[in-house]
C-alpha cells in the first residue's frame, strides 16, 4: 500500500504545474489598461456661482400618496407638491438597482418640493424585475406613467416635466426621454453609460486594488462573471442616448467607487453628439460618492442646489456657459469588457461539473455503506484488511471538495458585499483567498494520494467489489472535475 514520498511528490508537482498552466492558457484574460482621458477632463473649470446659489425655501408642501396601474401591477408612489397655488416645474425620481423604495428620495424630494418643484418618487416594480432578468424598457414606461400623471396635475406646467435617475437608473432614463417628447429633461446622477458587465467589473477591480487583494481573486471573480448569461448585463446604452434631444444635466462624484466616471461622462458626450444635443451639463462634485453623499452623509456641497436651480431656470439653464465643470476627476484604470466565457466554462458545464461532482460523492459514501453491510458475508481477505485505508482517504477528499465549494462561494460573496458597501479589510481578504487555496491543493494531494493507494492494493491483490469500484470511480472522478474546474478559475497558478 506504501508509495515513496518522493515520488508522490513529484506526481503532485507535476499535477499542481500542468493545473497552474491551465488558468493562464484558456481565455478569458482580464487587464484593464490605464485610462488616458480626453482633455478636456484633465482639467476643469469651477462651476458657475449662479448655479450653486442658496435656494429659499418657497412655500410650505404637501404630500399624498398615489397609485398608477402599470404593465403586471400597480405602482405605488409619494407625490410631494408647493402648498401654494401656481404652475411648477415637476420630476419623477427613478431608482438605481435593488429593490428600490420611494423612501430613499425623501430629503431630496422635500429640497426640491420647498424649492417649487413638484416630485413624485415610487416603489419600483417586483414584477418583470429580479436578479436574473431585467427589462430596462419596462421600467422606462412605468417612469413615463409618472410622467404623464404630472402632465395631468393642474399644478404642473406640462412643458417641465422631467425624470431624474440615479446608477440603473441611468440605463432606464434615456430610454424613456428618446421614447417620448412628453419628457422635458432629464437629470442622471453617477450613470454608468457603459454596459452593466463593464460597470461592475471595473467596480469590482478598484474595490479589489483598495484591499490588496491578490491578482488571482479579481481574475476568479472575472472568470465567474464571464460565465454568467444575463442578457441585461451586456445592454448598450449609448443607441438610447443618441436619441436624447432634451435638456441634460449629469453629476459624477470624484470619490465614486462604483461606476467608471471618466468614461460615463466620455459616452454621455458621444451621445450627445451624435444626437445633435448641446444642451447638456455635466457637474463633477468634489468628494461625492456614488449617491452624491461625502462618505454616505450629508450630500456633496452644491448637488441640491444645482439640481434645484438648473429644473427652476428651464428653458435657460438648458444651455450652459460650460458643459463641463467641478472637481477634476481622476479615473486610473479602463473600464474593460468581461469576454464570454467559452463553450466549456459557461454557467451550463460549470453547473454540470459541480452536478456530476456531488453525485460521485454521493455515490461514493453510499456504496461504501453497502460494502460494509454486505461485506460481512463475502469478503477477500485482502478486501478486508486494504479497503477501509482507502475508504477514510475517499471520506477526506469528499469533505475537503465539499469545503473548497463552499469555501469559493463564501469568497465570491464576501468579495461582492465589500464592493457594494464599499467596506472590509486587507486581511480577511487574504485570509480568505489562502483559505481556498490552501483546500484546492490538500484537494490535489488527495487525489493524488488516493490514486497512488488504489493502485498499490491492486498490485497487492486486492478484488475491489462493484460497490467498492462505484465508490472510488465516483469520488475520483468527482475531485478530478473539481481539480479542472479549480485549475479553470486559477486557484492553481502562480505567484500566490
């Protein structure tokens, strides 16, 4: 039963350097570039004192709840309105990803309402909207709903009724100002304006650079990403946005962690070009994170007040001095596409590998129960005293790639939650990425290890039953498809 050491070792060795070469030969490859930016975003001037002058509060408002019905459901909504009899500007608030309630709007909706403008922010839709699929022009029509409910209002001038959106929001926006000219201008704020799957990449690159995490975890997250077959994540929003002719105004704040804001702003000027727009505004607020909030505060110094001052001075703020203004932004890194991954690392073979995996160690444990049940009656001698060395090796590797699963997901989710709170530190990082590491290589061993065992009790004359064959095929066969799957996504390649 005894193989040299050395020679496992070797065996190992080679296994561990033949698996590292598979993550570096098979696409996809990921290395975004440095971004070089146009310049006229190298430098820009401060924004006009006419815009972030003190808005007064003009009159006390009111609120009433409202309920639009919509494709598959009712949209539920707060509309907040002057108290004062007149004819007022009015805006639909748009959420970004999740859930989207109408609360998260309050502060900004009575800013506005007390400034005299008329706002209505609602529930987003749960029907047509989850993880999976997302109809970006489902929600442009149900913003457009809102729209024409303000039309409607005696206390709203039909010719100023316009839809702010925020992150998604920026993708659902356009679509609906190119859809209809019921839309009088359009506000986005940290829109993305490049695919969703660039977006998140590039997010998910600088969260990785600010923890130290190791080159190996951004191209796991990269490879598992590619893998994905959303439809909604490779959108292109830039055929919406060149057909936008309304008034725009963008802000992007210099501290956002979540959307490549030098080139969102690069492809909201592509679109304006190729509309035939030049009444657009693009404000660039300094220290303003992804909400336009200092460190998820107070909001950035001159955000509401522009917001307020550019919607009360339409038509004329529609055409600005500068188009681009505010703290100079600074993006390191291009926003680069995820490729797709090939045929055989699709979400569908991932699913079968880890599928086929868990049925042999299912198969594997079962057997080896019945063996032991049945084996009491007619066993070889050999069988009897060879066979449970080799079934405590198959337990083992069945928990050690039971663990390596689990260990990834938790690394993945760990990852995903740091970026979207934009929190963690460095070490649990590198402590989780050394924890999957250290188990895809114990998991190496193992096979290795395991093999060397069955083959040295054959040589020494051990009859392995059907069950007892069933039990080693399935758990051997199951950890080499993890051990591909695991070489597929780097958890062998070097350096560390």
């Amino acid at each position: 039963m005894r193989t040299g050491r050395g020679t496992l070792s070797v065996a190992a060795g080679l296994l561990l350097v033949a698996l590292a070469s598979v993550g570096y030969v098979l696409p996809p490859t990921f290395d975004p570039p440095p971004l070089k930016a146009e310049l006229a975003l190298q430098s820009l001037p401060p924004q006009p004192v006419t815009e972030v002058r003190p808005v007064l509060d003009v009159t006390p408002i009111r609120e009433e709840p409202i309920s639009i019905p919509a494709e598959g459901q009712t949209l539920e909504g707060t509309v907040r309105f002057p108290a004062a009899a007149g004819r007022y500007p009015a805006m639909v608030f748009v959420s970004g990803s999740g859930n989207g309630s109408r609360t998260e709007f309050t502060p900004q909706a009575e800013f506005l309402s007390r400034a005299g403008v008329v706002t209505v922010a609602f529930d987003k839709r749960t029907n047509g909207y989850n993880f999976r699929d997302r109809d970006f022009g489902l929600l442009a029509d149900d913003a457009l709903r809102m729209v024409e409910y303000l039309r409607s209002r005696p206390d709203v001038d039909p010719l100023r009724v316009g839809i702010w959106g925020v992150s998604e929001g920026g993708w659902v926006v356009p679509i609906a100002a190119a859809k209809s000219p019921s839309v009088g201008f359009m506000v986005l704020v940290s829109s993305p304006n490049v695919s969703p799957l660039r977006q998140v990449a590039w997010a998910l690159n600088e969260q990785l650079l600010r923890l130290r995490a190791p080159i190996g975890a951004r191209d796991l997250l990269i490879r598992a990403m590619g893998a994905v077959g959303f439809d909604f994540l490779r959108y292109d929003a830039q055929p919406a946005l060149s057909q936008v002719r309304q008034p725009v105004l963008a802000f992007y704040g210099t501290t956002d962690p979540s959307i490549p804001f030098v080139e969102s702003t690069q492809a909201l000027m592509k679109g304006m070009k190729e509309a035939g727009n030049d009444r657009y505004t693009i404000r660039f607020m300094d220290r303003g994170d992804h909400a336009m909030r200092i460190h998820g505060g107070e909001f950035t110094a001159g955000y509401l007040e522009t917001l307020a001052n550019w919607i009360e001075g339409l038509p004329g703020t529609a055409e600005p001095s500068v188009h681009l203004a505010g703290a100079t932004p600074v993006q390191r890194f291009e926003a680069s596409d995820v490729p797709a991954a090939p045929w055989y690392a699709g979400g569908t073979m991932l699913g079968l590998t880890i599928c086929l995996a868990a049925v042999g160690y299912v198969a594997g444990p079962v057997a080896a129960m019945v063996v032991r049940l049945r084996g009491r009656h007619a066993a070889p001698e050999v069988n009897a005293r060879l066979w449970p060395l080799i079934r405590r090796r198959l337990h083992k590797m069945v928990w050690t790639g039971v663990g390596l699963l689990l260990s990834v997901v938790a690394f993945i989710t760990l990852l995903v939650l740091f970026s979207i709170n934009q929190a963690g530190a460095w070490p649990a990082v590198l402590a989780g990425w050394l924890v999957v590491r250290v188990l895809a290589v114990l998991m190496l061993v193992q096979e290795v290890t395991a093999v060397a065992a069955v083959v040295s009790g054959l040589r020494e004359g051990m009859r392995p039953s059907r069950w007892q064959h069933v039990a080693i095929a399935g758990v051997l066969g199951g950890t080499g498809l993890l051990l591909v799957a695991a070489a597929y996504y780097g958890l062998f390649s070097f350096p560390w």
